[in-house]
C-alpha cells in the first residue's frame, strides 16, 4: 500500500467523522405537568347537580356533534370545506415544506451542465500590446461540460437549518390545526347565537301578543265606563315597545347569518333559505367528554405550535454556532473546449479541474457573535412563548370548566323567574278584568315577565356558548396524531 493512498484513506476517514459532528444543544421536549389534577374535580362546584357533567372520557374530534344538530353538522362541514382562512392556512404549510426542500439541497451535491460559443477578438491597444504583438486575429471558443461542488457539512450546520425547516413545518401544521379549532367553534358560536336570536324573536311576539290581548280588555273596560284613557294609553305603549324591539332582533339575526355565510365563503344572504326557519336551542347532553388534564399539551395545536417554534429556535444555535469553524468545498468540472466546434468531440480537447477549497473566518467585525447572540436569545423568547402558551391554556380550561357549571344553574334559575312572572301575570290581568286591581299592575308584571323571558332565553344561549367555549379551550376540533 502507497503512502500516497494511505494519506487519501486518512483523509477520508477524518472527512467522514467530522461530518457526523453536529453543534449546538439537541431539542428536548419541555416538561409540562398538568396544573389541574382532575377535570371533574374543576368542574365540581358548590351547589345543585347540574345536567350537563363534563366527564374524564376520549375527546371526540367532532364534538359539535354532542348538541345533535344536523344544520350545525352541515355547516361544520361546509365550512372546513371551503373556508378561506383556512385554506391560506394550508398554503403556508404547503410553502413551509418547500422550504424544508430547499434548506435539505444544502446536504446534497450540485451539479450544473453548461455551454458556450464566443467569437472574440482581443485589443491590440490593450494588455496584449505590452508583448509586442500587435497584429490580433478574431477566433471562435467553443465550451461545453459539468461543474459539481459540495460543501461538506462538517459542524451539522446545514443538518441543524434542515432541522429548523422541519420544525416550522410541524408549526405551520399546527397553525392550521388552531385555525381549525378557533372556525368550528366560531361556527358553533355564531349559529347559536343565530338560534337565540330566533327564539328571542318568538319571546318578542308571544309577549306582543299578550300585550294585545291586555289593551283589548283596557278598551273593553274604558268602553264599560270601568277604565280610564290612561289604562288604554299605557297598554298601548307597552304593545308599541314589545314590536319595537321585534326589527331589532330580525337584524341581529339577519347580521349573524351573514357572518355564517362569510365563514363558509359565501355570499351575503346565501343562507337565508337555509336558516329561515327559526329551529329550537339545542339542549346541551347529559356527559360532556373532555379528555384527561395529562393529554391537554398534547391536543392543544397552540402549545404544539408553540413547542415546534422552540424546537426551531434551538436547531438554529447549532447553525450560527458552526458559522465560527472552518469549512470545506470539494468542487469540480469536466468538458471539453476548442477553436472549432467541430473539434470538441476530440480526445485533445477534454479538461477537467477537481479540488478542495478551504474557508476559515477570522474577521468578521462581530457578526458571527451578534449572531449567535440574537439566536440563543430568539431561543429564550421561544422558551418563554411556551411557557405562556401553557399557562393561558390551563387558565383557559379551568375558566371554562367553572363557567359551563355556573351558566346551567343561572339558566334553571332563570327558567323559574319565568314559571313564577307567567303565573303571576295571569293573576293580575284576572285581578284587573275583575276591577280588584288596577292596570299598572298588569304593566308591571308584564314587563317583569318580558324581562325574565329574555333573560333566560339568554340563559340558555349562553349554557350553550359555554360548552363551545369549553371544546375550544381544550383543543377540540381537530384530529391530534403527536406522540
């Protein structure tokens, strides 16, 4: 064995281990331990049962399906379809994985075929005429052949940008995975606040109706000589204040239905026929699943987004570390070149060039170090993102998981209010038909009856929203496959 080949196998072997050798801290996973032991626990307040229970079970991705609603499934579906936030959404997952492409081309080897004729004379008067030679002639230069160059990614610098791309993919993903997560549940938001508008409609005109009914027993009575002007006046603005509000209500409505249509992208009005019909509140089930508190950093796509951009920031360490050693190019060309285009072809016409080329920085006027300081602190702020990012989610959950409990016992509340301000009406208007009492009572009941209906239409709504709001703060909406 030659010394010659002894030294190319050293070198080779040294190449090799140096290119196994990668800068920089590795990612570890941060430890997050769930801040509420027990959801039931959460959830479990002083007080009556409630109907609803959230209970310690498997999250179903669809969980909008719970209110059995086949409008609000339709929609859902309709607007994972076609939303436009979320189709930008999965663009840019789509532009973050060809930036993952272009940054692993950095560990592959370049190759590039090329070309060229020139016909070209040089300057007598130029450089030439420093030898004397005076008399130039035109002629033609015919090239062609294969240039390669690969720079060896001694430090793991190009394996930690590679690293870094990959991870802002699995941050892109996640994004549209939040995405997700927020428009299921703006739908679901809007379409029930649709549907407590339409039942607000309903409240409006049923008491509209009553108030009717009361001015034709003031006028009966003011024509029996039993009633005065005032009684009929009075029952006559109530009436007139219980339609007022009716066009109020029709426009929130009409306002909500185009913020659905725009959600599904389509136009205004597109969901008018589709809506028109005023359909029950859907009630809330009897077990509402919310998964385990351990699962909850694993199925939150903010928190995985927000441990993917960590993950970034750490790999790019690694990149700006391996900026200060040396680096190696291996690089080279083979092809021909002639006079006569013809003459490429031959044998006498080949030239090759192949070597190494060594950079080795040595001023930079501090670049590298201001770049490796601003890195390890775009890792810092990364790190203190996270932290953020899971401290708001728990504050979330446990927010939402008292206000599902306290909205259902404000609602059954409320539904009394209504039982009591119904029967009490009842006794007053019969009180007055009978001249035992006067009209301002009937008044004042029917307003303490309108205004404990709408209450508690609302209160219902908002039992409602609070299991949306509940859905969204654990993350539900979307399919998790992370580890």
């Amino acid at each position: 064995m030659s010394a010659s080949f002894s030294l190319r196998v050293g070198v080779s072997a040294c190449l090799l281990v140096l290119s196994a050798c990668t800068l920089g801290p590795d990612f570890q996973r941060p430890a997050s331990a769930p801040a509420i032991a027990s959801f039931a626990a959460a959830a479990a307040q002083p007080g009556a049962a409630v109907p609803s229970q959230p209970v310690e079970q498997a999250i179903d991705p669809s969980w909008w399906t719970l209110f059995q609603d086949p409008a609000l499934v339709e929609l859902e579906r309709d607007a994972i379809a076609a939303n436009l936030d979320l189709q930008a959404a999965a663009v840019r997952v789509a532009q973050s994985r060809a930036a993952l492409q272009v940054s692993g081309a950095a560990l592959l080897p370049r190759v590039d075929a090329g070309a060229s004729y020139a016909r070209q004379r040089a300057s007598s008067k130029g450089t030439n005429a420093l030898s004397g030679a005076t008399d130039q002639h035109a002629f033609s230069l015919s090239q062609a052949g294969f240039d390669a160059s690969w720079e060896l990614d001694l430090w793991g610098r190009a394996r930690r940008l590679q690293e870094a791309s990959a991870a802002q993919v699995d941050a892109a993903g996640y994004d549209a995975a939040a995405m997700r997560v927020s428009l299921t549940a703006e739908v679901a938001r809007v379409y029930l606040e649709l549907r407590g508008v339409q039942n607000d409609v309903r409240v409006a005109r049923s008491n509209s109706e009553l108030a009717a009914k009361s001015l034709h027993v003031a006028e009966r009575r003011r024509a029996q000589g039993v009633a005065t002007e005032f009684d009929t006046s009075v029952a006559r603005a109530q009436l007139a204040s219980f339609e007022a509000a009716i066009p109020e209500l029709e426009q929130r409505g009409a306002a909500l239905g185009n913020a659905l249509a725009l959600l599904l992208a389509k136009p205004p009005r597109a969901l008018d026929a589709q809506l028109a019909s005023a359909a029950e509140l859907p009630g809330l089930p009897a077990r509402v699943p919310v998964g385990l508190p351990s699962e909850l950093a694993r199925r939150r796509p903010d928190i995985l987004r927000a441990e993917a951009q960590l993950h970034a920031a750490t790999a790019q360490i690694g990149a700006a570390q391996a900026d200060f050693y040396p680096s190696i190019s291996l690089s080279g060309s083979v092809g021909a070149q002639a006079l006569a285009f013809s003459q490429l072809g031959d044998w006498g016409a080949r030239q090759f060039a192949i070597g190494p080329a060594l950079h080795l920085p040595i001023f930079e006027g501090g670049r590298l170090k201001g770049n490796l300081a601003l890195t390890e602190a775009r890792q810092q702020e990364a790190a203190i993102s996270y932290q953020k990012t899971v401290l708001g989610a728990w504050h979330e959950v446990d927010n939402a998981l008292s206000a599902y409990r306290r909205v259902q016992g404000r609602a059954a509340q409320l539904d009394v209010a209504v039982l009591e301000n119904r029967r009490a009406l009842t006794h007053a208007e019969r009180r007055y038909a009978q001249g035992a009492a006067d009209y301002l009572t009937v008044l004042v009941t029917q307003q303490r009856l309108l205004d404990s209906e709408n209450a508690a239409s609302r209160g219902r709504t908002d039992t409602a929203l609070a299991m949306v709001a509940l859905y969204k703060a654990l993350g539900g909406g979307w399919e998790s496959d992370a580890p």
